[in-house]
C-alpha cells in the first residue's frame, strides 16, 4: 500500500480509554487502508487496562495525556504530522479509502469540517432506528441549539461519526474545549462555523451498538438526546454523569 498521492498529508488521532477489547479489530482495520494515512496517532487518557500494552506492541505511535476525550484530541491534533486530520473512535471502522475521501472532501475551501455517515451495527443486528436518528439529529439539532448558524450551512456532527478537518484550521480556533468531557465535537462544530460550512459524506463508517446493547435502544436514543439538551442549555457540568462509559 502507498501513501496518497497528494500534497496534503493525512492522519488519523484515535483517542481512547480502557479500549483493549476493540483494539486488535482496529489495527487489522487500520492495516487494510489503502491509500494508507501518512500518520496515525493513538491518544491514551488514563487506560488501566491493556490498551497502552497493545498500542505499542503493535508498532503504532501512541501519546498518553490525562483523561478527557477533549484533551486527548487536542493533545493528538497538536502531535501529529499531518495536515488533515480524522479524529476516528476505537468502535468505528471506516471505508478502506477513507484517506482518499478526507483529501478530496477538504480540497474544497468551502468546508471547514466533515465527517462521514455513521451505520449503527453490531454482530447480530443493523440499528436502523438510531442510525436514523443520529442522522436526522445533524439537522434538528443546530435548528434548535443554534438557528443563526444553521441557515449558514452548519450541522453538528458527533464522533461516532470520525469527523475530519485542517489541522491548522483546528489550532486556528482553539481546538476541543477542554473542560467538555462529552459533546466537545458539538462545540467544535459551533468554532468551525465561522471558517466554513460543515458536511456529512455520503460515505459510511461503521460504528459499533455497544451503547445500545447495553442500555436498550429506547434508552440510548432519550441519553443521547437528554445529553444534547443538556449541552445546548448549558448545562454542561452533568452531560457526563448522563453519559456513562460503556466498554
């Protein structure tokens, strides 16, 4: 496999926590991209389990932060080598060609910040009701939260989505705010507004149904929109006690 062909260098920042059960289907998927990115960076938050064990003995680059999604990203985007960047989660597995469509998506000066289109699955079943949602909830959301910058062009996307964008776009604005232990993609979304319009790629990335199985899809679906009620009200001190760590 060869690096993309392609001025602009590629990479990818998987920041994760407690991830050792996920991980030895994430390297096999990372091995089949093709082009492969010019730089994957794991960004470990405060792992007790194997997860930083794996990483190294698999070869990969890993950086270890304090905990907080937030954090890790900022501290990955910082670190990389790369000049776009996909911030893809341990449970989703995107297109072999994803590289491809990061480099063509932001060779349009148009878009700030993209992301694929995340297929809620897990081994037994499809989960066509919250993929729907999920979906439908890029449009509904900002039409509430935010209208001013809904008419101009912005949707919020969410990280099971493995949203991508410039990297020096990203250090321009400040990056994740830190103190967001959950929804730091939403407000990301809100700082790239004013660089750009946001898009979701008709291309899809397979996000895992772990959530769902585990609390039941009538309660994933209330959690997820309880959570960004919470956000848009600004009530962010509680969107983690709402949103619990399903491993």
């Amino acid at each position: 496999m060869t690096g993309i062909s392609t001025a602009k260098r590629v990479g990818i920042v998987l920041p994760v926590l407690n991830e050792a059960a996920a991980l030895p289907a994430m390297f096999g998927v990372l091995g089949t991209l093709d082009p492969q990115p010019e730089a994957i960076l794991f960004v470990d938050g405060g792992s007790d389990d194997a997860t930083c064990d794996l990483i190294r003995a698999a070869g990969f680059d890993l950086l270890e932060t304090g905990k907080g999604r937030a954090v890790q990203i900022n501290a990955g985007v910082e670190a990389i080598a790369a000049d776009y960047v996909c911030v893809l989660h341990a449970d989703t597995v995107p297109p072999a060609d994803m590289a491809r469509v990061i480099a063509d998506t932001l060779a349009d000066p148009k878009i700030a910040l993209a992301s694929f289109t995340p297929l809620i699955k897990g081994p037994e079943k499809t989960r066509w009701f919250t993929t729907f949602h999920n979906w439908i909830k890029t449009w509904y959301a900002p039409i509430i939260t935010r209208p001013h910058l809904f008419v101009r062009g912005v949707r919020l996307l969410f990280g099971d989505h493995a949203m991508f964008f410039r990297r020096a776009q990203f250090l321009e604005i400040g990056g994740c705010t830190p103190s967001d232990a959950v929804m730091e993609e939403a407000d990301l979304c809100v700082k790239f507004a004013r660089l750009g319009k946001t898009k979701m790629v008709r291309r899809w990335v397979h996000t895992s149904d772990r959530r769902i199985t585990a609390w039941g899809p009538l309660k994933a679906n209330w959690i997820y929109f309880k959570v960004g009620i919470l956000w848009a009200v600004g009530a962010r001190g509680r969107m983690a006690k709402d949103y619990p760590d399903v491993r």
